[in-house]
C-alpha cells in the first residue's frame, strides 16, 4: 500500500510539474515530434534519416523567420506499432505537438495515421513506403518513396534486357510484398514470365537455404529484395558464396539491396549490377555535392549518407518551406494545403514535388549501375525515369 | 548431378554447418544443467558476448581469424567465473521460479548493455578472404566458411567425448552428473567442478556465438530470440550428456535448413511441433541422465 | 495467530478462519485508486487502460503460478489468441467489443484446455520447456497464416464498434479506460470468488503437497487443468481488451517478452496473493512509461537488474515486504 501511495505521488508531483511548464509568450515555438525506430532491425536506416532530419535542421534554422523556433521532440517506437501508436497519442495528447514526422516502418505508420485524422495533426512521412498509408489519413504527406515508384521501373528494365525469367526473393512484409507485387507487373507487362517467388522473415540472417532455391529455379534475372542495412550485406554475401552470378543468374533489385553506406562491406561482388533508385552518392548535380560537403561538415569525413537520409533531409525542408510561409502560425489545414503543392527542384535527388491529388511523392527514379570511381564502388546513375508517380494508385484509384 | 540432389545436399550440408553451431552453443549448457539442476535461461548471453567480442576484434581491430576466436572463447570462460560465484551458486537447489526470475534479469540486462556498448545494428563477421567463396568438394559446390565449421564442430565434438570418457575431469562430470551426493561423498570437490565446468560450457558457447555469427546474428535481443532454439536442443538431447546436444543439434540443424528451403513460410513451425513431439515421447530428452 | 488452545482460541480461530473471505476494507483500494486517476490524469487514460488490461493478465498468470505453482514462460500464448480473436473479429466486420471479448475467453480456454491436457503431466524443465514451446508454435503459426493475422506487419484494419452502440474508442482513451476497469472488476470479483473456495484451497494443497493430495484422493491432473484453463480464459480477455483498445494486434502478443514481463510485474508485487498483479503493473509500466521519454530500451536494463536483486535477495515482493513490515493474524 505504502508503494503504491508513494507512486501516486511521485506521478502527481510530475503532473503538477508539467502542468506548470511555461509556454512562451514572446517566441514561437513550432513543436514537431519526431517518431523514429531508434532500436530494432532497421536503426541503421533509421539512424541515416536522423542525421538527415537533423542536418537540416542545424544547418537552416537561421533561416526561420524573426521569433520563431523549432523544437523536435524525439521518440523511439522500438519497431513496434503499438508503441508507435502510443507515442504518437502521446506527442498529441500531452506534448501538444503542431506536426509529426519520420516513421520507418509501414506498420507503425498505419498505425499513426488514423490519429493524425482524429487530432487533426500534419504527419510529414520521410520514409514508411507502404503504398496504401496516405489514403488512411488526410492529414498525411510522403516525402520519401514508394517502393512501387521504384520496383516496377526495374521490373520493365529487366524485361527489356531480354531476360525471360525471373524469380523473386524478398522479405515478409509490406514493403517486401510491395517491391514484389510491382516488379511482377514491370517484368510482365515488358513480357517477362515469373518462375517462382520466396519470402523470408524480415530480421532473418541466414539467407543460404533461400538463395539456393533460386539458384535451383535457374532464372535469367533474381530479384532480391531486404530492408537497407546489415542484410543487404548478407543477402549478397550468400549469393556470392552459392554462385549465384557465375551460374549465370542475373541479379536486380531497388537500391535496397546497395545502398551507399553498405557497398564498401559488399565489395566487388556488386560490380555491375543494375538497381533503380532515387538518390545515389555518386550524382553530380550540385545540390547534391552541396549537400554531401555538408554532410561530412556534421558527421565526418567517412560518414556516408544514403536515399533515406536525403528524404529525412528534404522532409524537414519541406516543413522550414512551410513554417517560413506562415511565419510560423498555421492551422493543420492551412499546413496541408501548402504541403499539397509543394515542390524542390534542387533537392540532393534532383526535382522532387508532392502529387496535390494523393499527397505522394513524385521524383525522379534512376536506373543504376555498379562502377568503379576513384578506386571506390559506387552506384552510377546510367538512366533516368523522370518524375514518377506512384504507380500504385493510378492502378488502383480510391473509392 | 541430379538438381534436387544437388539441392538437397547443399541444404543438408548448410544445415550440418548450423548444427554444429548450435551444439557448440548448447553442448555446455546441457552438462552444466544436468549437473546442478539449475535452469539456466541466460546461457545465450555467453554465446552472445563471444559474438561481440569475436566480431568486435575482427571488425575494429582488424585481429586475425583464429586470434579473434580464441579469444572469444578465453574471455567469455574467465567472465562466467564471477557470475556463477556470485549469482547463480546462491540459487543451487533452490526455488524454480527464482532461477527463472534470476536468468532472466540476467538475458534483459544483457540486452541493453548490448544496446549500449555496441548499439542496436547487428554486428556482421567480415571474414577474411582466404575464408569467403566456395569450394570445389566433387559433388557440389559449397561454402568454405560452412566446412570450416562443419570441421571445426566434428573436431570439437571429439575432442570433448574422448575429454569426458578418458580424462580423470570427466569421469568426475559423469560422477557428478549421475549422483551428486555420492560424488561428493567420495570427495570430489563439487563446487570446483561446478565452476570449472561451467566456464568450459560459456567458453564453448561463446565460440559457438563467434563463428556462428553469420549464422545467428549478433544483436542485442540474440540471448532473447534464441533461447528457445537453444533450451530446445538440450531438452531433446537430454540433460547432462553430451551425446544427446550433438545428435539433438543435427536434428534440429539440418530440419530448420530443410524447413527455410521447403516451407519458409512456416518457420520453425515443425522444429517445435517436433520438439513438442518428442518432449511428449521422451520426457527427459533422447540421452537424458540427470 | 491467536495463543493459547483453550475453548475460547479454538473458536477464535475458527471464526477468523471463516471470516477470511469475506471483503476488507482495504480491498477497496485498487478501484478508488482507478477513479482518482481518472479525474487526476485526464491525459494518461490510455495509459491507464493498458494499466487495467495488463492487471488482468498478471492476475491469470497469479492464479497459474500462485495458486497452482505452474511455472510457465508461455502466458503470453493465451493472451494472444485472445488478442488475434478478438482483432480478427473486428478487421472482418464484427467490431462488437463484448461478444469479441467472449469469443477471445472461449479461444484461449480451449488453447489452454489443449495445450494443458498435453503437457501438465510433466513438471519442472520438462513442462516450462513445454510452455515455451506452445507459445512459440502459436507464434509461428500466426506468422503463417498471415493473410489473416497480418504477419509480421501486424493486424491492419481493424474496427471495433462503440460500446453498446453509444461509447465510442477514442483518441484520449475515456471509453477504454472504463471498459477496462469494469471487465477487470468483474473478472476479479470471479477470482477472489474462486480462490476462496474449495477449489481454490485445494489448489494450494496440490501446489504444496501433489503426491499427499494424490494420496487422499484430490483430482490433481483435473483440478491443474481446470486452473490452466481459466487462467487461459482470463488472459485471453486481457489479450482482447488490448486488441480491442489500442486497434493494433502483431506478433508479440504472442512472444516471450510478454510472457517474461508479466512474470516480473507479478512478481513485483507478490506471487499467489491475488493483488500482487494490482501493485506490480502500475508500478512496472509507470516507471516504463517515466523512462521511456528518454531512453526506453534501457529500461530493460534496470528491469533485469531489479529481477536479479528480487531473485537474490528480496522473495516475495512488494506484499511480502508489506507482510514482513506489518505481519498481521491470518
């Protein structure tokens, strides 16, 4: 009993202390909760659109209107959508955030949505891919990718390689389901056949017996997809170990599978192989140069930025575009409207703008290649696909 | 070569590869729990911190291949020398659900400090050139590192069958194992055994995490997520012998392969409905003693 | 404990004996502690509600390991049917909240009924291996069938209906925080009922003493089953009040930490004395709660330190201190 007073008491002591938190008078103050997947199998990944979301921030807050300011507020969601959820109730409820951003994972996002219409709160996604999440909301804008914007592209590329098979390899869940669904049509439509498709555990580590099932299968093309990080390393280090391109077996995917900061630990192993992408380090636009020397400013000079960097980088320049056009005073609505048509043409990826009709992102989708340059691997963009919208929704139009 | 041989021969040659991991991983916990009696759910963070210790070395400090093994192995023995002084030697013979309670705290802490030190990103072994690609073994063509394994675990496993059958320690671990009383009433000083025993068990363990750990990733959660696999080989095999974790882990070795290759949308699955099975069967494990 | 064996001790005695079951005072506690809550922290009632539902869970696990002395590290298996029925329910187009509460009980009950007629028989490493083991099956089971559980994303679509049509689940948690406090009430009520009575003192013989319960010719396999079972049942609820408040169902109501974490919070308070669940989980998911804003998975670490101390050192937990404090005449 005497326990249970005592927390009582500590929890009305920290209440009151709450309670009396001063808000300023004088200065605005535009609070934005930042939800991110700090611990679990994708905090790499996580870990690149917060240095991304940061740098931008460090960089450009000196650009905000006189009296404004910006507050982030951080909270992990351990990779769980419950705990997303009870986060973002919580960033609504008691922090009384104006706007939230971030989230990785499709699940936790799915999951936040439909608050964001009850509370009516902006969320600003930089990078949750999952198709179908910016219709469970109206308050939802993504500035990242979808992976339908980048699968089917390379599904047609394949085909028209003059590969007449394919078999596909990719994580359980929605973002490997949807890079699966969308290279099957691009492979399809350009007249390829699909011979056979696996799916793995999202966190599995061992990727020999799968491997060799598609080795079994003797395709022309593997499509191999795993969530960015630590497993892509994996996953080509299985192939390399069966054999799998000395048998002859084309292997492609999304940049996923080599992405920027895990090609050094890949090596030649990707040499040559094809992916499509949205952001790669080795563009030469200027923008991205720019932003590169700023990066290794913040972080060092063996620090190596990746695509979801870039969209936690140009999401928060997506809301300073906002804050500064409303001097920092905006209702939800008004918030929603000015994300609706926002454009970048010089964003580190190239020309980015939102689809005012489905609050998707529409980008540039580059095909890719592995060179060398300068002694090191990098991912050359070699075509381009200009200003692709998610082809997703027009196949499949709300109701 | 017929494919589905092929295919099959490569996935039981994987699956042999993980077996032998796994005993590695269990062998020390099924003596060492047939000894005592303790249940002892925090074996895997022995495994674990032979696995950050292990890729730690290789990855940072750039240490040779065996070095980094060694030294895995080494370091994680001394470090359960304390932890069975201080912590679990007060529970022998004590409460279940305090040992349970106790091993447990044991596997949550070992997580975050995990987290902590080495942060939340699994920790991949960047194996040297001479040990990546394949090998040419006339019928297929297989993963160098795998036989190294394979090679390593049948040496090991050897080496500790002729250790128990042959060497005056081992007859004292089967003393012990099968009457711990009359063991002592013969004047075998249990509690060394004890001790010494279970740092050979975590050494083990710990070597298994290292070069398992392209295998079973080395995260933070690894003592969590495996337990089951690893409580799983000890409780076929049978506690207190280690016959039993040998022949439990090709089982289950070669099952989980076959399972990813077959049916991978059922995951372990069939390695519980098996488990479940034979717990039914044999409740004392295959080779149980204790 | 009264002196003395005179007329008047032995009928002391057996008054107090008798008196036992009736309600204290004190007992009232827990509930006017809830509604002092709700009107002091208007913003914590999703929090709260989960507080509710996980008090519930901790009791089931109270009465399996308390009152029966089953050591299980596989609760979490009813719970999650529980859980996975309910949510399943509302994405098909049934979001009725208590019909799917009735329909998760009788769904964890009969894993419960099954699972139990399989492995309680066995005893010790054998049967916390078994636990386990049914816990992990369901899991992977859940994870394969995936087009209805959602998989590794999780259940998706999920609608549950407004509470007799008019109290709706909503973003501050009002409607969830009442519905959890009264099933949890009830359910209370139904197990205070239980462990008072016969049954339920036969419970602590079989705990204490199987082979001498045996001997005299108490049901022992029929009366752990039908323990097993009800505690199935119960943390089946609890599952599904959390599916049914929070929207979500994934993988890890099936998973080992759940099955870990509500062991410690009940241990926390005080196993086999009915309230330890009630002090145990506030003060567990409280704490969680304060030290998540800042780092949450450390939290773990001060969790596992506070098991190893408990297991070390301090048996019995909350209650036990209490008792040891303030011994009273039983």
């Amino acid at each position: 009993m005497l326990a249970k007073v005592r927390g009582l008491a500590s929890a009305l002591l920290y209440a009151v202390a709450l309670a009396a938190a001063p808000t300023p008078a004088s200065a605005q103050t535009v609070r934005i909760g930042v939800i991110n997947s700090y611990s679990g199998f994708v905090a790499q990944i996580a870990d690149e659109m917060q240095k991304g979301i940061d740098l931008y921030v460090k960089d450009h807050e000196k650009d905000l209107p006189p009296g404004v300011k910006v507050e982030l507020i951080r909270r992990d969601d351990t990779s769980k959508p419950d705990v997303g959820k009870r986060v973002a109730q919580e960033l609504i409820a008691r922090d009384n955030v104006q706007l939230l951003t971030g989230v990785i994972l499709s699940p936790v996002a799915a999951a936040v949505a439909p608050l964001t219409a009850e509370a009516k709160i902006p969320f600003v996604i930089t990078n949750a891919a999952g198709v179908a999440i910016p219709r469970l909301s109206p308050y939802v804008v993504r500035v990242s990718f979808t992976l339908w914007q980048e699968s089917d592209p390379i599904g047609k590329w394949a085909a028209q390689q003059g590969w007449k098979t394919a078999y596909t390899a990719v994580s359980d869940f929605i973002p490997g389901h949807d890079s699966e669904a969308a290279f099957i049509k691009g492979f399809t439509d350009g007249g390829g056949k699909i011979i056979g498709s696996v799916r793995f555990p999202p966190d599995n580590p061992d990727f020999t017996p799968f491997i060799q099932r598609v080795r079994d299968a003797k395709p022309d093309v593997a499509f191999l997809w795993v969530p960015a990080g630590p497993q892509a390393t994996a996953i080509m280090k299985a192939a390399q170990e069966l054999g799998l391109r000395q048998a002859g077996i084309h292997i492609t995917s999304t940049q996923d599978l080599l992405p920027d900061e895990e090609l050094p630990n890949i090596g030649d192993a990707a040499l040559g192989l094809v992916t499509s992408g949205t952001y790669s380090v080795a563009a030469q636009r200027p923008a991205n140069l720019a932003f590169l020397a700023a990066w290794k400013a913040a972080y060092g000079a063996k620090a190596i930025p990746d695509f979801a960097s870039v969209d936690g980088y140009d999401g928060m320049a997506m809301i300073f575009d906002m804050i500064e056009a409303t001097k920092g005073k905006f209702t939800a609505d008004q918030a929603m409207v000015f994300f609706k048509n926002w454009k970048d043409p010089n964003s580190p990826r190239g020309p980015i703008m939102i689809d005012p009709e489905t609050r998707d992102i529409v980008q540039n989708i580059y095909i890719r290649k592995v060179e060398k340059l300068g002694g090191k691997l990098a991912n050359v963009e070699i075509a381009t696909i200009p200003m692709v919208k998610d082809p997703w929704k027009a196949l499949h139009p709300a109701k | 070569m017929n494919s589905a041989l092929s295919a099959a021969l490569s996935v039981g040659f994987h699956g042999l590869a993980f077996a032998m991991v796994l005993y590695l991983i269990s062998v020390g916990l099924s003596v060492t729990m047939g000894m005592m009696g303790f249940i002892n759910l925090a074996h895997g963070v022995f495994a674990m911190a032979g696995g950050y210790v292990m890729t730690g070395l290789i990855n940072d400090h750039g240490a040779p291949f065996a070095v980094a093994a060694t030294a895995a192995a080494v370091a994680v023995a001394l470090a359960s020398i304390p932890v069975e002084r201080l912590l679990y030697r007060r529970l022998y013979g004590g409460d279940e659900l305090d040992q349970v309670l106790l091993t447990m705290g044991l596997v949550f802490m070992s997580g975050a400090a995990a987290h902590y030190l080495r942060g939340p990103v699994q920790q991949p072994l960047r194996l040297p050139h001479s040990l990546g690609g394949g090998v040419e073994l006339g019928f297929g063509e297989f993963s160098l590192y795998d036989s190294l394994l394979i090679v390593c675990g049948a040496l090991l496993a050897t080496a500790l069958w002729l250790g128990l059958e042959r060497s005056r320690f081992g007859a004292q671990i089967r003393a012990a194992v099968d009457n711990l009383r009359m063991a002592q009433s013969v004047g075998i000083d249990t509690s060394r055994l004890f001790s010494l025993t279970f740092a050979l068990g975590s050494g083990l363990a710990g070597l298994g995490g290292g070069l398992g750990s392209n295998l079973i990733t080395i995260a933070p959660g690894y003592a969590l997520d495996n337990l089951v696999y690893f409580l799983i080989v000890v409780a076929i095999g049978g506690l207190g012998s280690i016959r039993g974790p040998f022949v439990a882990a090709m089982l289950i070795g070669v099952a989980d392969s076959a399972c990813d290759y077959l049916v991978p949308q059922f995951g372990a699955f069939f390695i519980y409905a098996m488990t479940m099975a034979l717990l039914l069967w044999r409740p004392r494990g295959l080779f149980g003693r204790a | 404990m009264t002196g003395g064996t005179g007329p008047d001790a032995r009928s002391a005695a057996i008054e107090a004996f008798a008196r036992r079951h009736r309600y204290r005072p004190a007992e009232a506690l827990p509930w006017l502690a809830a509604l002092a809550g709700y009107f002091l922290f208007p913003g914590y009632l999703p929090l709260a509600a989960q507080i509710l539902a996980t008090i519930l869970f901790a009791l089931s696990a109270d009465l399996v390991l308390g009152y029966a002395g089953i050591v299980t590290l596989g609760q979490a298996a009813f719970f999650g049917a529980g859980a996975y029925t309910a949510g399943i329910l509302a994405a098909h187009g049934w979001g009725e909240p208590i019909t799917g509460l009735v329909a998760a009980a009788a769904a964890a009950a009969l894993v419960g009924f099954l699972s139990g007629l399989l492995i309680l028989r066995s005893s010790g490493l054998t049967l916390l291996m078994q636990t386990l083991v049914v816990a992990a099956m369901l899991a992977a089971a859940a994870n394969q069938a995936s087009a209805v559980t959602g998989g590794d994303d999780g259940l998706q679509g999920m609608e549950v209906w407004p509470i007799f049509g008019h109290f709706a689940f909503g973003l501050y948690g009002r409607t969830a925080f009442f519905y959890c406090l009264v099933v949890l009430f009830l359910c209370w009520l139904a197990v205070r009922r239980l462990v008072h009575s016969a049954f339920g003192r036969s419970l602590t013989g079989i705990r204490e003493n199987g082979a001498r319960m045996r001997a005299i010719g108490a049901p022992v396999m029929g009366r752990r089953l039908a323990v097993y079972t009800i505690s199935a049942a119960l943390a089946g609820v609890s599952g599904a009040l959390v599916a049914q408040t929070t929207g979500l169902v994934a993988l890890d109501s099936l998973g080992l930490e759940r099955s870990g974490t509500v062991l410690i919070m009940l241990i926390i308070g005080g196993v086999g004395r009915l309230y330890g669940g009630f002090i145990g989980v506030p003060l567990y998911m409280i704490a969680q709660d304060r030290f998540s804003t800042v780092e949450p998975v450390y939290w773990y670490f001060w969790v596992g330190l506070l098991m190893v101390l408990l297991a070390s050192f301090a048996r019995g937990g909350v209650l036990g201190l209490i008792d040891r404090l303030w011994p009273r005449g039983r």
